[in-house]
C-alpha cells in the first residue's frame, strides 16, 4: 500500500514538474514574441489559423486576406474611427479602462446577463495576437499579462498598428488594408471618413455585418462614429 502511494504520489510529481516546465517555456516564448512583434510585422496568429480550418469544415470559400501597412501608411481616419467607437480613452490609459469595466459588471449584474464589453485596444490586440475565440477565465488570466506586456514594451502607436493589421475585417479578411481593397476597393489611406466609420462599425460582429452592404443598424452607428471621431483629437504622434 505504501509502495501504491509512494508511486502515485512520484508520478503527480512528475506531472507537476512537467507542467511547471511547460507552463514556463510557454511564457517565455510569449515574451520573446511580444518582444520581436514589438518591430517585426506579424505574419501570422492562431485566431487566423482556426478561422481558416473553420471554413475548410464549412461552405465558406477558404480565404485569408490581409496585407501589412505600416503605421504611417494606414490612413489617420481609420485610425481615429477605430479609436472613436473601440476605445476613446485609448491613449490616456495603460491598458484597462477601469470606469467601463465598472460599468459593464453593473450592468451584467443589474441586467443579469453574461459579463461582457468593456475591452480596451490593448486588451483586443492582445487577444487577437494570441489567443483563440474561445471564452474562458484562464485566457482572461493570461490576456491580462500579455496586455500589461503590451503597454510596458510597446508604444500606443505600435499597439493600434497591430490592432489594424491582424483585426478580423470580414470572412477571411484582416486588418485596416485588406478591408478597404476588399470593400472599397482602395488602399486604407484613401478611405473617406464615413468608409472608414464603416468598416469599424462592423467590428463586433464583421461576419455577420458588410460595410458595402450596411444594415440599418451600421448605418446609425456609422453616422455615430463619423460624428465623434473629431472629438478624439488629433493622433499623439503628429502632434
């Protein structure tokens, strides 16, 4: 019996330092990736790859569509757009919009619904670099670390370049310049105002909405956003 347990309990300690290793080799590799993203345009994310396979197991033509463009190269409207109705307090905060956070778990608890909103830039850029769809309080955990990664080691200007390049867009489609080749055929610094309003007012659900075909419901938004991107303010950066 004693020999039973003594075993049971080397195999649990062989478990435990394995996933210990793991879970450290993990981290690490994130770090260095945050590090080199921190430059090096991303190629790639998990959240591309699922939807990918997601359409091979569907109807859906199989597509990946995104095209990388520099910072400088966007365009300021979507830019502002994407501030204007994501996050307007996106560069006064360091990665967590407490007062909205507030709000949506009062909210939640006083219209008894799921916790949800209240994601800043920040936390959606880490999320969407990372993680996958799928919901859950341990990748809350860990998009908690990489966002405060984020706005240690990166810039605002390089965390909304990354957010407008890797962001879903539509069915295949990613980032700031693909959807306007795509929807409007032009490059994203050539976007008017109101296309720019557009394609960010399909962000919740870009699967669902089409800027070239806009609901009801995206047209009011749109109007919304066009009305208060200048009440951002100029980009810190060109000031």
């Amino acid at each position: 019996m004693n020999k039973t347990l003594k075993a049971i309990k080397n195999k649990l300690t062989k478990v435990k330092t394995w996933c210990l290793k793991v879970a450290l080799l993990a981290f690490q590799f994130s770090f260095l990736l945050i590090v080199l993203y921190r430059v090096v345009p991303v190629p790639i994310t998990p959240f591309h790859i699922i939807r990918v396979f997601e359409q091979i197991g569907s109807s859906d033509e199989v597509r990946l569509k995104k095209s990388w463009r520099g910072i400088n190269d966007i365009g300021d409207k979507i830019i502002l757009a994407a501030v204007t109705s994501e996050d307007p307090k996106f560069f006064q905060h360091y990665g967590f919009d407490f007062e909205q956070i507030q709000k949506a778990i009062e909210r939640s608890i006083n219209g008894g619904k799921k916790l949800r909103g209240a994601s800043t830039i920040s936390q959606q850029t880490a999320k969407n670099l990372f993680f996958t769809p799928k919901r859950s309080w341990i990748r809350k955990g860990l998009e908690f670390y990489v966002t405060i990664c984020l706005e240690v080691l990166w810039t605002k200007k390089r965390i909304i370049e990354v957010y407008l390049n890797i962001i879903e867009m539509g069915n295949g489609i990613y980032g700031a310049e693909a959807a306007a080749e795509f929807y409007f055929n032009k490059s994203s610094d050539k976007l008017t105002k109101g296309e720019a309003a557009m394609i960010v007012a399909c962000f919740p659900n870009p699967r669902r909405w089409r800027p070239d075909k806009p609901t009801r419901y995206i047209v009011r938004k749109q109007a919304i956003i066009t009305r208060f991107m200048n009440k951002i303010g100029g980009l810190p950066w060109k000031q």
